[in-house]
C-alpha cells in the first residue's frame, strides 16, 4: 500500500510537468505570436496541437522520475462489456448541445427568418459531420485524459476522497487552462470582471466535466471513453448546439450568459448525477483466494 | 485474439511502417522535389519550393491520392500471404477458431488506417506549420480530405474481404478484376458512343472542381450529406464483412491452390 506521502509527492511532481510543458510554450507563444494567431488558425497547427500532449508527457515523465512504473496505464480500450459507456461518451455531449441549445432558444426566442440562410440539408449534413467526424479526433484529447483522468486523479483519490478529486481535480484542471482563458478562450474578452471570472467560470465548467470523464475512467479502467467525450466537446457538440440555437436573435444582452452559462446548463445537471453515481458507487467485492 | 493481433503484427509489419512513412514520402516529396529542382534557378530555393507548393496545390493532392491508393492497395496483402489450405485448416482447429483469427485481421487493418491517417495529419501539421512560420504561406490542409477517403477503402476493402474469404484470395481478386473489367468495358463504350459533352475540356475541369471542392470542403449540401454517413456506413459495411467472412472462411478455403 502506497503512502499519502507518496501519493502527494507524485501529484506534486505530475503537476509540475504539466503546468510547465504547457504553461511555457503557451506564454511564449501568446506573447511572440499572439493567441489569435496560433490558436484561432491553422499557421502554428503543429505547436498548438503538440502542446496538448502536455498532461500525457507528464504522466510518463512523473513514471519515470518517481520510479513508478508503467503498470495501470489505462491505455486499453475495453471494448469487452462497455459498449453503453462508448455510446455514452458519444451521445451524451451531443445531447447536452441539443439540449443547451433549446434551453437558449426557450429562453431568448427566436427569428423567424433564417438568418445564415442554411438548409435543412445543410443542417443535417453539418450535424451528421460532426456527430460522426468528432469522436475521431479523439486522438488530439487523449493527450489530456492520459494525464488528468490517468494519473492525476488516481494520485488525488486517495488524498481527497472521490468527492475532493472532483472538486480540487476540476479546480486544477480549469487552472491550466489559464493563458488560453486569459487571451479569451471559450469567454472572449468582453465580460464583467475579465479575466477572474473567467478562470472561475473554467474552473466550475472543468469540475462539471471532469465528474462525467471521472466516472467513465473509472467505470471502464480505460482513457479513451474520457478522450472520446471531451472530443465531442470540443469538435462536435458546438457545431450541433450553434445549428440548434442560430435563431436566437442576437441582441447586446451578456454574451456569457446567453452563450455559456445558459447552454451548459445541461451538462451541470448531468455532472450532479454522474457525481452521485461516483459517490455511491460499490465497490467491487474482492472473491477469496 | 491478442495472439492472433500480435501475430499480425509481426507478419505484416512492414505494412505499418508503410502507413507511417508513405504519407510522409508523399506529403515532403513535392516540396524536396521544388527544393532541389529549385538549386541554381533561385536565390532562395526552399521559399521558390513552399511558394511553388502553395501554388501548384493540385501537384500536392495528386500526392496524397497517390497515397492513399498506395496504401488501400497493400491493405489487400493482409489476407493473401496466409491463404493457404494447411494454414486455413490449422486455424479452424484452434480453441478461438476462425473468428478470432478474422477479428484480427479486420482490427489490424483499422490499426493500420488509424496510422495513416495520424502520419497524413501530424506530416501536414509540420509542414504547414514550417511554411508560415519560415516564408508566410498559408498552405491548404487536407488531412479531413483524406479521413473521408480512408472510409472510402475501407468501405471497399470491406467488399474485397468478404470476396475474398467467399472464394479464395486468387478467385476473389478474378472476380474483383472481372468486376472492373465489366465497368472499364461499359465505360470505354459510353466514351466511344455515349451522350459525351460537346465540350470535354470543360467536363474534365468540372471534375477536377468538384475534386478541389471536396478538399477544400466547399461541397455541395447532399455531397455534404454523402460523407457524413460515410463513416457509419462504413463501418457498418466492414462489419458485415467480418460476420460473412466468418461464416463462408472454410467454403472459400476449398478454393485456395496451395
């Protein structure tokens, strides 16, 4: 039985690399190149693709300073009798998009007219795309998974509880995501109390997801399910969300609230339920030898 | 079944590292090729070589569908070097039986598409990203393009598969040729007596418009449609595949010479 000692030195160490392998290059890059630039478009593709790794070269790294090992990987796919998880990783973010972007237009109302002028064939062509492109990006997400999902959060449950590891894991994984917050990531930059709520807004957006991709990796004992969702997250689900809310009439009304707070809404409520799930989930009983 | 994997692996290795290093031969060749022809011509060959790439893209693109024919090619071998009677009649007698050996090959070739297409979009990523950063050129990606085309092979891989366990490698790939025959004879008759355009310059650039739509993902919204379904039904194909393959294996054995 590892110690908490142990436990906490490796967390200590796996967030140093993470932090710094993605931290670094960010700043430099936000600074010489600017976000817009190798963010927003295709230029520096390579770097800005390279630095999600990040978390994944910390998990190896952290391995091998610590003379952990390699054992509990979570690489493996385990199809085998989680298939519902699969489908769950798929669906659910979509849903969530379909949902928020319900919610949005129940709220807001609606245009009449179409304003961006696409078809119905158009719209079902962009969301069939995204429903069934996205999950294949998951290789761009696993990077992350690997790390947070894979490691962290197994060096974190037993210091916290399940219940610590969503919140602090969350906090943690919405803080790393700070220079890209900072340049107006996900928020843009025209919002009350710029950037602080912000990094608040990110961090409470990373626990609600972090719940659903935690019990996923711990359900199946595999990143990919976790890589799968965040996939959608990122790649599909706004496309579907956009296509479903793109009558709301734009009006100067708080941008946040009308484009993030209002169409997460969803994907709040289902993290309560995965966090219910996660807290009153029995464990698995051990047979006698 | 991991076995059976590890076993492909080994025997069809070389197809792995063709998947890998194909893309990146044809992604790099065009720009070494402008490079070096470039010498003596030019005060800065490399920015002549990346303009000349940016400008002449359909050179680049002819690249890639090289490529991709390159690889949808040797994806066949993966079922032709073990049609062998003894070895089919081996198989049949192992505790996982045939379809574990067949879910091996089927997982193998998705392994192997899956390392296609991640060498065609970290090459691409590298190479445009070298572009701009050293001369300021936006050069064109295309890796969506060929994710599409990678469902295309598998979908008709998915069709070779199952021929080929129907009736033997040799006999399936007679049949598959008497196939393209059949299509390559009714062509040659439209070219010769059918309904042509006046015009056949103008269809030939309408087909290359549409080939440059579909890479630059300016497609019509039923073409849109079209591969949007592409991956399930793909997919869904190929499974079909594996089940039919699994269920006539032994019949087609009976058709292999050796």
């Amino acid at each position: 039985m590892k110690s908490k000692a142990q436990h906490a030195k490796r967390l200590v160490i796996y967030l140093l690399f993470a932090f710094g392998f993605a931290w670094i290059p960010w700043i430099l890059m936000n600074r010489f190149w600017g976000y817009e630039e190798w963010f927003c478009t295709s230029h520096y593709i390579f770097f800005a693709n390279l630095t999600l790794y990040a978390p994944a070269l910390a998990n190896i790294l952290t391995r091998l300073v610590t003379k952990e090992g390699f054992h509990d990987m979570k690489l493996r796919l385990r199809l085998k009798g989680h298939i519902p998880h699969y489908l769950t990783a798929w669906l659910l973010p979509i849903s969530c998009a379909l949902l928020g972007g319900l919610l949005v237009t129940a709220i807001y109302g609606r245009n009449n007219g179409n304003a961006d002028g696409i078809s119905g064939m158009g719209a079902t062509a962009a969301v069939l795309q995204a429903v069934f492109y996205a999950p294949l990006r998951a290789f761009l997400t696993l990077g992350e998974e690997f790390g947070w999902r894979g490691y962290m959060n197994d060096k974190m449950k037993p210091l916290f509880g399940t219940a610590g590891t969503v919140l602090i894991g969350g906090t943690i994984w919405g803080i790393w995501h700070a220079p890209l917050t900072v340049e107006g990531h996900n928020f843009g930059r025209d919002y009350a109390g710029y950037p602080y709520t912000g990094f608040l807004m990110m961090m409470l957006y990373c626990i609600c997801l972090g719940t659903v991709l935690m019990w996923l990796t711990d359900h199946t004992g595999s990143v990919f399910p976790a890589a799968v969702f965040h996939a959608i997250v990122n790649f599909g689900a706004p496309t579907v969300f956009r296509l479903i809310a793109r009558g709301v009439p734009q009006t100067a009304e708080s941008s946040v609230l009308k484009e993030f707070i209002v169409p997460e809404l969803p994907i709040v409520l289902f993290s309560i339920l995965f966090l219910i799930l996660l807290l009153f989930r029995r464990k698995p009983v051990q047979k006698p030898i | 079944m991991k076995g059976w994997l590890y076993k492909e692996i080994r025997h069809y290795r070389y197809l792995l590292f063709a998947a890998l290093l194909v893309p990146a031969f044809c992604i790099w060749m065009p720009l070494l090729l402008d490079f070096f022809g470039g010498i003596g011509e030019r005060s800065a060959p490399l920015h002549y070589a990346f303009r000349s790439l940016y400008d002449q893209s359909a050179v680049y693109f002819l690249y890639l569908i090289m490529s991709l024919l390159i690889i949808g090619m040797l994806l066949l071998t993966v079922f032709v070097l073990d049609a062998t009677k003894k070895w089919a009649y081996f198989v049949g007698t192992t505790p996982d039986g045939i379809g574990a050996f067949l879910n091996a090959k089927y997982l193998f070739v998705l392994i192997i598409c899956a390392a296609f297409y991640l060498s065609v979009f970290w090459n691409e990523a590298l190479l445009i990203t070298i572009g701009y950063m050293a001369y300021g050129i936006e050069l064109p990606g295309i890796s969506d393009f060929v994710l599409m085309m990678m469902f295309l092979i598998l979908l008709l891989r998915a069709a070779d598969f199952a021929a080929m366990a129907r009736f033997g490698t040799q006999t399936g790939a007679r049949v598959k040729g008497y196939c393209l025959l059949v299509i390559f004879v009714v062509g040659v008759i439209w070219l010769l007596f059918g309904p042509l355009p006046d015009d056949f310059e103008s269809a030939l650039s309408n087909v290359f418009e549409f080939v440059t739509k579909l890479i630059n993902g300016t497609y019509s919204e039923q073409i849109g449609v079209i591969i949007g379904l592409l991956p399930p039904v793909a997919l869904l194909a190929y499974y079909l595949s594996y089940k039919l393959s699994c269920r006539f294996y032994m019949k087609g054995v009976e058709h292999y010479e050796k």
